[in-house]
C-alpha cells in the first residue's frame, strides 16, 4: 500500500466530508489512487469522525469504492453510534420533561443538541460524550437536586476546587446511558461574555420536546468551545467534528454569518485554519495573528514529526503554567499537592 503523506490524508478525509458537489471527482480519485485506508481510519479517528466518514462515503454513494472489510468496519461503527445516539435522546427527552414540568430554564447544548435539533440526516453521524444542559444560573443547584433525584446520584468531581467553573459535577447514573453536565457558561469564565447564556435561553427553540439553540447559536457554541475552551486559538489546532458541525448547521451557505464571524479573532482564526481544507469556510479577512496560525499550522501538517515537537513544547509550558499558578492561588489544589505528591 502507498504510504501518503499527512496533510494528504487530511484532506482526502475533508473531502470526504465536505457537503460540496464533489461526488464525481472524489470517485475519479479513489478509482485511480491507491489509498493508505489505514492511515485515513487512524486519523479519522482521533477526531472522532468515522461514523461520520461512513455516512458521507454513503451519501455520496463512494462505498463500492472502498475495500470490503473497511465498508463492515465502518457499517458497525456507525450501527453502534447510531443505536447509542438514540438512546441518549431518549434520555434527554426524560430529562427535558422533568425539567420542563418544574419550570427550570434550560437548553440542551453540543452534541446532544444538535441530534435532537436534526442538524444530521442520520443520528449516526455524531459521536456524543455527556449530555450537556445549560440552566439558568439561579436554578442550577435545583436542577442537580431534581437530577439527583432522578437517579444520577454518581459525581465525577475533580480534586481542584475552582471558582467561577462553568458546569457543575459529571452527574452518573447506573439505569442510565449517558453522563450529564450542567453548564451555567458555554465558554470559560474570562470569554463568557462571548456567548450570552441568557441570549440562549431566550433564543431557544423546542424540536420535539427538547429545547435547543438556533443553528446560528449552535454553530458559535461549535467553533468557540474548541477556540476558547480547548485552547485551540491558542495553540493552533482544529478538529473535524467541530468543522462537520459548522458544515451540517450549514453555515457554507450562510455568507452573512462567515463575514460576521471573520470579524471576532476567535471564530477568525477557526475560519482561517479550517479553510485550509475547506475553501468555503474562508475568512473574510485575517489579521495578523490568524494568519501566522494558519501558517503555523499548515507547517504543522506538512511536517508532523516536529509539528508534533512543537505541540508537546507547547503542551508542558501550558502545564507548568497551569500548575504554578494552581500552586499560587488554588488552595484546594496546594493542599492536594502538599498531602499526596511531597510524602
């Protein structure tokens, strides 16, 4: 099999991806190329896009072109997600009435919100984590309680005590599939004002008994979570799944909302690197630092051995950032440290 490169094989997969009319050529190309299958699994995968990547080769009608036991592979994948997905609707309908019936203010967000908004032809596409709520901040501890109630009574809580969080503990439970998360932010608390948790909830909109955003509000939450949250404005990284996200609530087809997200440095520099790969996702303009992180990046891909020297030197500075500072103004975490790593 033909070794092909990264950047290759990231752009094959976005082509795969994408929602353009490129069924024709796409076909052409995997008719006439040999293809390192294994290499597109391996990175399809770690962005979580393989049932996502079935649903697509589906849809353009490319699965006779791959091989037989990679069509199988990919079918159960998607099965599996596709059954799992339903269930967690399931559950967020029940959620969603209970908190309804007590009149909690709130609206499903990320994954679960966008299956339950019908963002995706097929529920398989999306690979879903918790299921995220976001509540009125005043009505947040009594929407635990009632969860609590409910039966996820289990907490993940982390040894650091943080002020100004913007969700509560992981709520499990036993009878239940899917973790929940209360949010009272979208973004961390610095950039919260960024998405406006009342604007959302004002904006909300019921699709078959669960309140979601609009697809303008989706696609924000989408691209600043990874910007803000995962620190990719940062770093300078993206993901498909926030990309296929943005690509499904349409937002190729939405001029006005690329020239007014083009205008916001964070959404900027998403725009800007994930047009590398998708052209019709281009900023309308680039400041200075968006482009030397599209430039930075676009190293990154093309040369991976030190694209990757470059991200893990970056990754220990950030964490012996975090940890300093921790030291200095965490007083949970200095006493974690002081208890468990100096005995």
């Amino acid at each position: 099999m033909v070794k092909r490169s990264f950047s290759t094989t990231l752009q094959l997969i976005a082509d795969l991806l994408s929602f353009g009319d490129n069924q024709e050529a796409l076909a052409n190309h995997l008719s006439s190329h040999m293809i390192d299958w294994d290499a597109v699994v391996i990175v399809a995968s770690k962005h979580l896009m393989l049932p996502a990547l079935y649903c697509r080769l589906k849809a353009k009608e490319l699965l006779p072109l791959i091989p037989e036991d990679l069509n199988l592979y990919l079918e159960d994948i998607a099965t599996i997600n596709r059954g799992r997905n339903k269930i967690l609707l399931e559950e967020a309908l029940e959620v969603s009435k209970i908190l309804e019936k007590e009149h909690i203010e709130h609206i499903f967000i990320k994954g679960v919100a966008l299956l339950a908004g019908n963002a995706f032809n097929d529920p398989a596409e999306r690979m879903v984590g918790d299921i995220d709520i976001l509540v009125a901040p005043d009505q947040i501890h009594r929407a635990f309680d009632l969860l609590t109630d409910l039966g996820y009574s289990d907490t993940v809580t982390s040894i650091i005590s943080r002020k100004n969080h913007r969700h509560l503990p992981r709520q499990v439970s036993e009878q239940q599939y899917g973790a929940i998360e209360l949010h009272n932010e979208v973004l961390i608390h610095k950039h919260k004002h960024l998405i406006n948790s009342k604007h959302l909830l004002e904006n909300r909109q019921m699709v078959n008994g669960i309140a979601v955003p609009s697809k303008e509000d989706a696609i924000k939450i989408a691209i600043l979570g990874l910007q803000i949250n995962d620190r990719a404005h940062f770093v300078g990284f993206l993901n498909f799944k926030s990309i296929y996200d943005c690509l499904a609530l349409g937002l190729q087809n939405r001029p006005d909302l690329i020239e007014s997200l083009s205008q916001q440095k964070h959404a900027q520099s998403f725009l800007a690197l994930a047009s590398v790969f998708f052209k019709e996702l281009k900023p309308y303009q680039l400041s200075h630092y968006s482009n030397f992180l599209k430039r930075y990046f676009v190293f990154k891909i093309q040369h991976p051995k030190l694209g990757g020297l470059a991200s893990s030197v970056l990754k220990i500075k950030r964490h012996i950032q975090i940890r300093i500072g921790l030291l200095l103004h965490n007083e949970s975490y200095r006493k974690h440290v002081l208890n468990n790593k100096l005995k």
